[in-house]
C-alpha cells in the first residue's frame, strides 16, 4: 500500500487537532437558471480567520451534501461522504498541499442532464440543455459570488473543479470548454460512456488543436457494483487522447488495481455491513474518499517542498 496513502488514512482518522482544521458553512444559492435556490457548502482552510490579508485558490464540487464530514458517515448508501475537509486539513498539515477553499454544490434531481455535457444542438429549439444552465449557474452566479464573499485567488491558474461519475465528465467538460476559468480538472471514476461517449468520440478523438491551458487528473479502478471496470478502459482511452493532443506534466492518470482487502478494510473505518460490497465495486463514495488525496495534491501541490 503506498506510503502517503497510509500516513493520510492514519492522520484522517485521528482527532481532528484544534485550531489546525477548516470550518465549514452551508448556505442556498438562489439562481436564475434554475428558478430555485441551490445549496451550496463552503470549506474555508484553518488559517483564514487569522490572515485576513490572504487569499487561497478554489476548488468548485459536485455532488456536494457527499463531500463533507458534516454529511455524516452513512450517507451515499452507507459508503458516507469523501470527507474531502478531513482530507484537506490532514494533508496541509502534512505539507503536502496547499490550503485552499472549497465549494460544494449540491446535486439535483436532473443530476444525469446536468452533468452529462451534452450541449444545445445548432438549429434545435433554444431552450438551453440542463448541462448548459447548470455550467452558466457554476460560472455566472456562484463563482463571482464566491469570489466576493470570500478572499479568492480568481484566476483560472488558482481554480479547479473535480467530481466522481457523471461529476468527474461534468468536471472535465467544463474545464475544455472555459479553460479561462478552470484552470484544473479532476475525473474520478468518470462516467465516460453516458451520452454515446460523446465527451472521448466528438470532442476529444476530433480536436487537433493545441492543449488548453488547464491541468486533467484522471482515475479509476476497476470493477464495480454493474459487473464493468469501474470506467478504466475507457479513462485509459481518454488519458490516451490527451496526450495525444499534447498534455504531458499536465496530466495524471491511475488506476487502483486492486479492492482492498478485508485487513486493509478493517483499519478504514468503513462500516463493517460494507466490506462485502467494497471487495466488489470501487464506484463509491468510500474509494473515492481514499483515492481524492491524488488529485488534491496534483491541482494544489506546495508551493514550496517541506
């Protein structure tokens, strides 16, 4: 089991220490694209009452009521959340990442429309597609409120989004199409055959241009809860045409090999009524907890080595 895998399950688990951890604040998000409002949780790092001269890079996330530790531990079918806040605070203290704020939405009940990338057909009715309202939403209401409200670094260098599943396409969709706001995306066990793998066939296989100035942390591992590879053969294909358009140190791709194994199981902390189902399927919020660390400490590396 890698090292850094090992020292961040021990520091997540431990008691949180005082005074070295974010808070986190929830609040609804009125929008005109959707006509109601959209909850939204914000993790603020440790240091941002006590610097009030500074200002920390963002990272925007989907499915946000499963990304806390606020969401409790049996959320998401019993998987409970990612736990990205724990995850955070432990790897700041560990130096191996910076400090950043968080921005969690929460999905709704057209999760599939909004996060499938699927965008308004030329010469079809101009009611924009649930994606379309969704990305105008994340880019026109809640960034620039974040960015008033809270002591940003707005730049698109300083701005990443990452989900999982359908979140992990959306993530990677919108960073492709506004490079000059997302300066990073992260794809955990994307969901790259909704929509005919319309993202890998008519965006990725047909472009011949230039990369786009934003950086791709991809994932997966390799079975699931459908009897398929937890999307790794179609990542790997994906990974393959980003380079192939020219990402090179902009790019990270892994694959988890293997489920853990039920002693491995036994120090997570994962519900023991779970452990049957963990050794079967790694296309859950439990994986995902245990493999954001990667793409944290890709999009958000130290600025400088401890």
């Amino acid at each position: 089991m890698n090292r850094l895998f090992v020292l961040l399950l021990s520091l997540v688990t431990l008691p949180r220490a005082f005074g070295q951890n974010g808070s986190l604040l929830d609040t609804n998000l009125p929008s005109h694209f959707f006509g109601w409002n959209r909850g939204v949780h914000v993790y603020l790092p440790p240091s941002y009452p006590t610097q009030p001269q500074r200002h920390y890079p963002v990272l925007y996330l989907h499915d946000g009521q499963n990304v806390f530790s606020s969401a409790g531990t049996n959320g998401a079918f019993g998987w409970g959340s990612w736990e990205l806040d724990r995850t955070v605070d432990a790897l700041c203290r560990a130096g191996k990442m910076q400090e950043i704020i968080m921005v969690a939405v929460d999905n709704s009940f057209a999760r599939l429309e909004e996060y499938g990338g699927r965008h308004h057909a030329p010469g079809g009715p101009a009611t924009n597609t649930a994606f379309e309202n969704y990305e105008a939403f994340l880019i026109t209401e809640l960034k620039p409120q974040m960015d008033r409200e809270y002591r940003t670094l707005p730049g698109a260098v300083h701005t990443a989004v990452m989900g999982s599943s359908l979140g992990g396409l959306c993530s990677l969709v919108l960073a492709w199409d506004h490079p000059e706001i997302f300066g990073g995306a992260a794809s955990l066990s994307g969901a790259f055959q909704v929509e005919q793998t319309n993202f890998l066939n008519e965006v990725l296989k047909s472009f011949h241009g230039r990369p786009k100035p934003f950086r791709v942390y991809l994932d997966s591992g390799v079975v699931d809860f459908m009897g398929g590879d937890d999307g790794c053969s179609l990542t790997k294909q994906v990974a393959a045409e980003f380079r192939r358009i020219g990402w090179t140190n902009d790019l990270q791709w892994f694959v988890d090999g293997k489920p853990l194994t039920p002693a491995e199981l036994e120090k997570s902390g994962l519900r023991r009524d779970k452990w049957a189902e963990a050794q079967t399927s790694q296309h859950n919020e439990f994986y995902w907890r245990l493999r954001s660390w990667r793409a944290l400490t890709f999009l958000f590396p130290p600025l400088e080595p401890k």
